[in-house]
C-alpha cells in the first residue's frame, strides 16, 4: 500500500495480543498483493490490463471496493473517479514527474467512472473505453483498515485502533479514557490544527504534503481533480469523521476535490458524517456536526 500500518489493542495476554495483531498484518498483505496496481500479478493489474478487451472475474472482494467506490463517485458527481489514474499513471511523485498538457488533454478522455461495466452475476468488471486505467489508492486503505478492525471484533477485541497512513479506525475507548488523534497542519508537520478525543469511529485525512513536489512554485500532488487530470488545488488537508473507514477514505479524497463550498453541503447532507477542511489560505473550515463542539470546547478552555 506503500504506507506505514500500525494496529494497538488492549488485550490480558501478551501473547494473545501479538497473534491478533499478526492476523491483521496477514490480511494488510492480502489486501497489498490484490488491489496493488504496482504488483503485476495483483488482481488490479489483470484488471488494468484486460478489461477492455473482455470482462475480468475479479471475486467478490475486489469487486465490492469498486461498487463501494461507484456508489462515492454518484455521491460526488465524479469527483472520486477511481479512473482518475488514466491521466494519474502519468505522474511519479518520487521522480517529480508530472504529465505534458498535450499528454493530459488525451488522458482525460478516458476518465469517467461510467466507463465500469459491473456484473455482480459472475463479480467481473468490463471497461467501456480504451486506456482506462484504475487505481484504488483513494479507498482501499480504509478498506484495509475496516477489515483490520473486523479481525480484531472476530477474535472477541473490544478496545483498538487501526491504521494505514492517513486512513483509522477506533474501536471502544481506553478504559474510561478516549483515544486521541492530531490533525497536523498541513504546512508544518511539527504542529497539529486539532487533537480530538475519539471513541468508536473512523477518521481520515487527505493532504496535499502526503506525496508531491513543486515545479515552477506549483505544487503537484497525489490528489487528482479528475475534470483536468491535475492536482486538485482549492484546499490543503481534509478530514473525515464517520463509521467507516472506506467511506471516511474516500469521502476525504473527495472532498478534497471539491472543495471548502460543496464538499461543506455534502458533507452536511451525510447523516452521521463530519469534516475539517484546511483552506488554501489555512483557515480552518467545519461541518455543522462539530460547530457545537469547537464552540463548546472555546468556552471551556478559556
Ligand atoms: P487519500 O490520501 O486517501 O486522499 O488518497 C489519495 C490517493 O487516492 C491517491 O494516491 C490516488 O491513488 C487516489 N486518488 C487521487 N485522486 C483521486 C480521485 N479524484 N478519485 C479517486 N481516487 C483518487
Ligand atoms: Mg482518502
């Protein structure tokens, strides 16, 4: 996934405790070895590869992350488009490569999430257009992260928190205690925007700082408007508080996307979710869930 998982629990047995974490870690590798588009003989990758030509068979569990994204991208008008990649392949963060316009201008043609044909008969996936091309790096750590979680429930935990980058879970309290979770500020990695106190629920963050480089004062990052193909510039970090960390996952890349103005009326139509949106100034923007809370903890504090 090419990010850092880390899993804590509560558990009586040392023991006990490691081989639940180690049953998480097996299913983080699963998951890596399927949805990976950089590993050839990932599912993704056949997918990538053959899905134009005929449908693939891709098994129930890829094919649920793709619905699950679809279902996002209605929600969003597009702006979460796992096709994004047809034009995001094109950049490398590490390399500080990013796409000629003349190479965007051709790429962009080829996304459009109405380009997946689903057919839940066989759980194939058909591509309606050449050169597309999906990555599933915006939803499938909070997959991983929602199937760690299940794991630990299985195995009778009731106190954890699960992670992979940006993407957690929470699960129960710290004994009387909640766990607590710092947002950072996007421009500097030292200081932190918010610390929230967290019981049972998920939170992702998006930011602009993850992976990018600047070229001539413009910053390009992994975060990809799919309308133009280019790095999505209206805010710098963005987080999601939700029940789950797939939808929180992708709702923060897509509110990301769509910015302070729709991504605030989305979110606030979203029964039981929340967001913090930095600005492109740095100003920091809330859904209505949290106006109380930031209100009440301004009174308290002071
Ligand atoms: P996150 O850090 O959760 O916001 O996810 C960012 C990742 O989502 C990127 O590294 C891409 O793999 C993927 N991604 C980028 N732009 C989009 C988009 N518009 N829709 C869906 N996935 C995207
Ligand atoms: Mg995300």
């Amino acid at each position: 996934m090419g990010t850092d998982v880390t899993v804590e629990l509560w558990h009586k047995s040392g023991k006990a405790a490691c081989a639940d974490i180690a049953a998480v870690m097996t299913e983080m590798r699963h998951i890596d070895a399927t949805m990976s588009p950089y590993i050839p003989t990932s599912i993704l990758s056949k997918m990538n590869r053959d899905a134009y030509k005929a449908p693939v068979v891709v098994g129930k569990e890829v094919y649920g992350v793709i619905a699950d994204s679809l279902r996002v991208s209605r929600l969003t008008n597009g702006a979460f488009d796992v096709t994004y990649a047809s034009a995001g392949r094109y950049y490398n963060f590490r390399k500080h490569i990013h796409p000629t316009s003349a190479v965007l201008a051709q790429a962009i043609k080829s996304i459009n999430f109405r380009y997946l044909r689903l057919d839940p008969r066989n759980y194939s996936v058909r591509y309606l257009h050449k050169a597309v091309y999906v990555d599933l790096g915006g939803i499938a750590k909070g997959y991983a992260v929602d199937r760690g979680i299940a794991i630990l429930k299985s195995r009778g935990i009731h106190r954890a928190i699960v992670s992979a980058g940006g993407d957690s879970r929470i699960l129960g309290d710290r004994f009387g205690q909640p766990w607590v979770v710092g947002i950072r500020n996007p421009r500097n990695k030292n200081q932190e925007i918010a610390v929230l106190p967290l019981m049972n629920v998920a939170i992702s963050t998006s930011g602009d700082y993850e992976r990018y480089f600047i070229d001539k004062g413009v910053r390009y990052h992994h975060i990809i408007d799919p309308k133009t193909g280019d790095s999505a510039r209206r805010v710098t970090s963005v987080t999601i508080l939700g029940d789950s960390a797939t939808r929180t996952d992708a709702l923060s890349t897509s509110v990301f996307v769509m910015g302070v103005a729709r991504g605030l009326a989305l979110v606030n139509r979203l029964p039981g979710i929340d967001a913090i949106i930095v600005d492109d100034a740095g100003k920091l923007h809330v859904s209505n869930g949290l106006m109380h809370m930031t209100a009440d903890h301004h009174t308290n504090g002071e």
